[in-house]
C-alpha cells in the first residue's frame, strides 16, 4: 500500500522508502531501511470475476439473492422471495407473482393478460448463507475470514478463501499471491476475487454502528452513501 513507484517503470519500494536503481535496493531517507526492489507486475482488465458469480440477482436489500433469471419479490418489509420468472411481476400479496406484461388477479387467484389467464405463481424464500449465529452472506457466496477476523462474502459458490484474508478464487483454483491470481492445475489464470463484508443476520443493529435511517445502519467508522437503487450502502 502507498508504494514508490520506480523512475524504470518496472520496480517499486515501501512507502517512505526510495528506489536506489543503482544498486538495486529500497532505501529510507533516515538510512533505517535497506531492502531489495520489489517488481511490479500487470494489472488486469475489469471484469467479471468468473460466470457463477453472474448467476445471482441481488435483491434491493443488498442482503438476499435470487438465481439468475428470477425477479426478487418483497415477502415482508424485511425479506424477499424469488419469482422463477424473469422481469416478473410481484403481487400486493406478497406471495405470488405473475409473468412480464400480465397483471395479478388476487380474487380468481391468476395472472391475467389480453390473451387469457394462467394460475399465480407462488414465492420460494431467497436463501442467505449463514457464516455463524450473527452474520450471512447472499445466496451464492462463500464466507471468507477477513483480516480483522471478521466474516466476508466472496461472491463464488464453494470458494477458496485467500490466506491474505482480502481475496478468494473460484473452486478448484489456488490463489496465487506472487501474481495477484487464481491458478488452476493446467495452467490456467484468472483475475482473483474481493471479498466484501458479511451483513448481520436479520440486519440487527449492533453498538457502535452509524445510523443511516431508522432502518438501516453501516459498521462503525463507515459512511452511509446512496446506491443506485435508492438504498443505503456503507463506505468503509
């Protein structure tokens, strides 16, 4: 972190040390620090970290999660269900939903459209996955220490947890820390993942937290900022 990028464009040195090309080293000003060049290596493109992590539809709480191809319906006005419906309709009821472009009909119990009519679809809960008694991650994630020992979210299925507690990489990859990667048996690299924070379970608010409304708060020594949606998310 805050390193000193080398005059060559190839090394870089500590923070609050300076590159010496001449003899190959890392030096501080007040002469207590001597250590060998460190080489940089590529940054990659932004993309998606691999396609099981596009198989989720996060829901607006930013907690639960749907399958790809389901729409997230509001349940109650702290849980959401998954409509195995893309662009669905979801229901005043809060039970069932109906296909895209069809209405609901709460009285005959059906979805309703210029063509005809068809039975509700009911709601299956969308799943968080439990790290322990107090926090969870979206459905579709793996629980990650991270280095402050609390729980992350790497958003992989069956992921491998990184040992520098910041990255994981899917299953059946090694993270590589020398290149920044995941690395598979054959050969094969990728870009590693970031893990977020785990979310407190039911989204209790616990000591210390920074309110952002009445409903909502963020870790302490966060921000609040708006997302696009409309809901809060924390800035750390």
């Amino acid at each position: 972190p805050q390193a000193s990028c080398c005059a060559d464009k190839v090394h870089c040195c500590p923070h609050a040390t300076v590159c010496d090309l001449t003899r190959g080293r890392c030096v501080s000003p007040a002469g207590d620090a001597d250590v060998p060049l460190s080489t940089a290596f590529p940054a990659w493109k932004h993309q998606p970290p691999t396609p099981v992590a596009l198989r989720q539809v996060l829901c607006p709480d930013g907690r639960s999660a749907c399958p790809d191809g389901a729409t997230c319906c509001q349940l109650s006005p702290t849980h959401y269900g998954c409509c195995p419906l893309q662009n669905a309709v979801c229901c005043s009821d809060g039970q069932h939903c109906c296909p895209q472009g069809t209405t609901c009909d709460l009285i005959r119990f059906t979805c309703t459209s210029l063509g005809g009519s068809a039975p509700l679809a009911a709601l299956p809960t969308a799943r968080d996955i439990k790290c322990d008694e107090e926090t969870s991650c979206p459905d579709g994630n793996t629980c990650c220490r991270l280095s402050s020992g609390a729980w992350g979210c790497c958003p992989l299925e069956q992921a491998v947890c990184c040992p520098d507690h910041v990255h994981c990489c899917p299953q059946g990859y090694t993270c590589d820390p020398e290149g920044g990667s995941c690395l598979q048996g054959g050969g094969t690299r990728m870009p590693w993942v970031r893990k977020t924070p785990a979310l407190p379970r039911g989204g209790q608010v616990t000591s210390g937290n920074v309110q952002c409304d009445e409903e909502t708060s963020c870790p302490d020594g966060s921000t609040c900022c708006r997302q696009s949606l409309g809901t809060w998310g924390c800035c750390p």
